[in-house]
C-alpha cells in the first residue's frame, strides 16, 4: 500500500517540497531564458547594467507570478498539505 503523503512525517515532506520546488524552478528558469513568450517578461530580471543586491529582484510582475506558480503549485497539485508549506517557510525565515 501506497503511503499518503500527509502519512509522512513532516521532515520528509519538508525535504521532497525543497527539492521539488527547487527542480521546477531550475527548469522554469531555463525555460524563461529559451521559450520567446516567457523571455519578454524575463529579460527585464537581466537589464541591470551593474549587479547588486536589489538587481536580483528586478522583474516584470508576470515573471513573479510565473516563479512563484512554479515554486508552489506542483507540491500543492501533489496534495502535499498546507500545514507542511505553510510550516516550512515559517521555519526558513529564522533560518
């Protein structure tokens, strides 16, 4: 029998959601720098004529939502509860 993802204990969801969410926006991102349409957005992100701290923030709202679709979507689609997402960010920002 197959074991429910809520039936996992929480420092294994926390793992799979990391590296879940890290592996869709690594491929998000690449697809953002190959697929025209998502370029448009994405090329603002790499305008800056010289880097700093705030250049990494520097995007058109629909790449954020684009990014933020793909950090949180495929654990929500895979019915990894809210509890466990909601948990993890809470314990990243004392990090």
């Amino acid at each position: 029998a197959e074991m429910c993802i809520r039936d996992r204990p929480w420092w294994l969801q926390a793992v799979e959601v990391i590296v879940l969410s890290d592996l869709c926006v690594y491929w998000g991102h690449r697809l953002q720098h190959r697929v025209d349409f998502l370029w448009r957005f994405h090329a603002i992100h790499h305008s800056a004529e010289h880097l700093d701290w705030l250049a990494a923030h520097r995007e058109h709202p629909l790449d954020t939502v684009y990014t933020a679709t793909m950090i949180n979507m495929p654990a929500l689609a895979l019915g990894f509860p809210m509890e466990t997402l909601v948990g993890l960010v809470l314990s990243l920002i004392h990090i």
